[in-house]
C-alpha cells in the first residue's frame, strides 16, 4: 500500500515537471537584433509590440527534438544587460541548445529580409 502511494506520488510530481512549460523567453525585452545569417544583414526592434509579437510566437512553441541549421540570430538585451540568443530557421528554433518548434505559423518567424 505505502508503495503504491509512492508510486502514485512520484508519478504525479513527474506529470507536474513535465507540463508545466515556463516561458521560453522573458517578455521583459528591451530590443531584440535580428541577423541574417546568410548575408550578415542586422536589424533593430525597438518597438513594445513588435516584440511582445515575436516573443508570444517563440513561447507558443513546444519541445522537439530537431537538427538544423539557422537563417536568422535574435538576439533578446534586457534592462539588466543580461542577453539570450535564440537561432532560427523558418518555424524550428534552439535556445540554451534545446530546439523548439512552433506549428501556429507557417510564415515564422516575421521577418524579411
């Protein structure tokens, strides 16, 4: 009986860790880089709800295992200084060296270049 608890505890804790998703990216930004990484072209956004777009789409995404290699470098900078690197190619992305893919969109992420 006491195993069974156990067991019923230990599975419910691992169902917890594993739903509950944080946010990818911190909404905080202040401005985001973006970089073509196939001609070195850099852009600028500035603007609160251009960021706040591309930062919804990023955490909309979900885990899966992907091997790819990038179009684009955001780079997210925070009041704090700190900096987060996210790499990107059409709706695949990596981050801290875990992919993510976002199936929302087919035209993601929302850049031109």
């Amino acid at each position: 009986m006491i195993l069974r608890k156990k067991i019923i505890l230990i599975s419910y804790t691992l169902l917890c860790i594993a739903g509950c998703q944080k946010n990818i990216v911190e909404r905080n930004a202040m401005e985001i880089s973006v970089e073509n990484l196939k001609n070195n072209q850099i852009h600028k956004i500035v603007k609160e709800n251009e960021i706040a777009t591309i930062i919804d789409k990023i955490n909309s995404s979900k885990k899966e295992f992907l091997i790819f290699k990038p179009d684009v470098k955001l780079v997210f900078t925070y009041s704090n200084g700190n900096k987060k690197i996210v790499l990107v190619k059409k709706n695949m992305l990596k981050i801290d060296g875990i992919s993510y893919i976002n199936k929302s969109d087919k035209d993601y992420p929302p850049f031109n270049f």
